[in-house]
C-alpha cells in the first residue's frame, strides 16, 4: 500500500485544480522501464505503477535557479524515489511508499521530508482486500480489489517527497543525467478502509497544500502536524474487477464497479458482512 492509482486528468486540468504556475510536463523526462511506457506519461491512467513517470505538483525556485522565486510546479516523476546517495536506481524499485509515523527519522526520506515535499494528483487508489473464506483456484486466501476514492468529489493530493538522482555515468547536458523520483506517504487505514487494507495514502486537504509544498518550511514540527492530520470518514469504497492486478490493463472500465453476483468471500467495508 499504495502500489496502484489512478490519474486520469490532463495536465491541463491539474493546472488548473491545483494552481499550477508552470507546465513542465513537456519537458524530456527519463524513463526505468524496459519498454514505452503505455500510456505514455501525462495522459490519462487509469492503472500507474511503480516505475511509471506520472505527473507530480511541487515547488520549487523558477528555472532551478538558487535565489529565483519560488513557482509551483507540475513535472512528470518517476514513481519510486531513489535517494540521491543511491550506489544505482534499483533502490526506487523498493521505495514507492514512506510510513508517515517514521519518515522523518528514516535516512532514505528524512531529506526529503524537510525539503522536497510534492503532491501526487489521483482519482483514487487501488487496494486488495484478502478474503477471510474465499479460495483461489491454487488453494490460497482470494484478494479482491477494491477503488477508493473521495466520496466529495473534489481532486485528491497524496502527499509525497521526491528526490533527485544524478547518474555520473551520463554527461551532465545529457537529459538521461537526471531520475526525478517520488514516494507517496502512507498511514494507518481508518475505520472501514481497515476492512479492506491496514494502510491508506495520506490525502491531504487545499488548505495545507501550501504549507507541505512550501521548499523553505523546514519546520519538522510544522511537517509532523501534516503527517498526523487524516481526517476520517472522507472516502468511498468499491469492488471492482480483477483486471486492474495487471498492470498492462488500462483504461475507465477498471473503475467500473463489480455486481454482487461477482462478488465471492468480500468483506463489506461499510458494515462488516461478508457478501458471496
């Protein structure tokens, strides 16, 4: 947890649900995977994961410029953060998610927490609730995945760090010379989404995002209220297809919610009772 999202606004509406000064999602971006990444990043998503380049909202000095006014931006970043001491970037395969009740004392994220704190635009999450009396075919426990996302509608913002990596191998005008990364902080699952998983992204509300995105607020006091504050009851929750376990799968149908007849050994989030 949180190993799946999805992100399915253009970046030309996150400039505008979230006050973005500069669009830097043009700008070349260097990409781990083996393959093209499909879709390609900073189209709609409907199923990122870990090694995806997906659009990020930070701030930081216009034109990477010390001394330049601060701007907020949306950049495409990697998803799994690789420390900028990393020996080489499979660290990121391991890092995609930091553990609000320790990020700031653990040496990976610490930096970041005080300096490099972005946002992460999502639809809502993915997460697989084990069933308590459901079998799969090969005998094990079945995992039924579920979408959660804001009951309110309005846009959801993990919060997250990032990092930059440099690769010494590359010369230093080389575009590749460079892995933007990120990680999303998770926190205890509040009641109900406990049903399904024991952790849960931490969303943050409009008000803070200013203070989390702030690069100079470096206030650890300031940045541990942030970490604490999950207000309860602010999402919904679903079943939803098995096709989203592949992360090749894509599009708006893997929101589409199941039937009860599809349903097998789930727990209801809400009440408890165990459907199918």
């Amino acid at each position: 947890m949180c190993g799946r999202y999805a992100s399915s606004a253009r970046p030309e509406d996150l400039v505008e649900e979230f006050d973005i000064e500069a669009d830097r999602t043009r700008e070349p971006v260097r990409s781990i995977l083996s393959s093209l990444q499909s879709p390609p990043a900073g189209q709609p998503d409907f199923n990122v994961a870990p090694t995806k380049a997906a659009p990020v909202v930070l701030t930081r000095a216009a034109g990477g410029h010390s001394g330049a006014a601060a701007e907020r931006q949306l950049r495409l970043l990697t998803w799994g953060l690789v420390p900028s001491w990393a020996p080489d970037i499979k660290v990121g395969l391991r890092l995609i998610n930091a553990r609000s009740e320790s990020v700031l004392g653990k040496p990976s994220f610490a930096r970041a927490a005080a300096f490099r704190r972005c946002l992460v635009p999502a639809d809502g999450w993915y997460e697989w609730q084990v069933s308590p009396t459901a079998r799969d075919p090969k005998g094990r426990p079945r995992k039924q995945p579920f979408f959660i996302h804001r009951s309110d509608g309005h846009p959801m913002a993990m919060a997250a760090l990032y990092e930059f990596w440099r690769d010494t191998s590359v010369a230093q005008d080389d575009p590749d010379a460079w892995l933007s990364t990120y990680a999303i902080i998770t926190t205890r699952a509040e009641p109900g989404l406990d049903r399904i998983h024991d952790r849960q992204p931490l969303v943050l509300e409009r008000e803070s995002w200013q203070d989390w995105l702030n690069p100079i607020q470096n206030d650890l006091s300031r940045v541990k209220a942030h970490l604490e504050s999950s207000a309860p009851g602010r999402f919904d929750a679903y079943p939803v297809s098995a096709a989203v376990n592949s992360s090749r799968s894509n599009g708006a149908r893997l929101l589409e919610p199941l039937g009860l007849a599809d349903l097998s050994g789930v727990v209801d989030p809400t009440t408890g009772e165990i459907i199918g």
